[in-house]
C-alpha cells in the first residue's frame, strides 16, 4: 500500500492522473469505476467492486426465468415468422 502523501494537479476539465503506484497498489486499470464522496474538505476515492455491486443489486430483482424463456421463445418464432415472409 502506498503510504506517502502525494500530490497531484488538476488539469485541464478537472483531469486529475493517479500516479502508478497508487493505481497499481488498488488495482485500477483503464475502465475501473471509483466511487467518489466529499466529506467536508476532502475527497474519497473508493474502488468500486462492480460484480459486488451487480449481484446485490440482482438480488433484489423478482424475475420468473420460465416466463422470461417463453417470451424469448416468442419473440425467435415471431422473427422467424417475418424471416420467411422476406
């Protein structure tokens, strides 16, 4: 864990690049999502666990899968039926 302070610049439309280390010490690659808080003077940067943040979200879903599948089932015949009408 990169334990220093640092400092960065804001750039230009309030660009700010982490530096290496602490990217790599976190883990965050080009695409990872950063939560962002403000908390009076400072700001909170969390990495984002997405596929923890899915499957919470998924749980609260009520999804009835053998309804879902008969509507796929429907919607392939009906383009198969348009298909051939082509």
């Amino acid at each position: 864990m990169v334990e220093a302070v640092l400092r960065v610049r804001v750039g230009k439309r309030g660009v700010i690049v982490l530096p290496k280390k602490v990217r790599e010490a976190l883990g965050i690659d080009e695409g990872t999502v950063l939560r962002m808080r403000v908390e009076g003077r400072r700001i909170i940067f969390e990495v984002s666990d997405l596929w923890a943040e899915l499957r919470r979200r998924g749980r609260s879903l009520k999804v009835d899968l053998d309804e879902a599948e008969r509507e796929l089932d429907e919607a392939d015949e009906e383009w198969l039926e348009r298909a051939e009408g082509l």
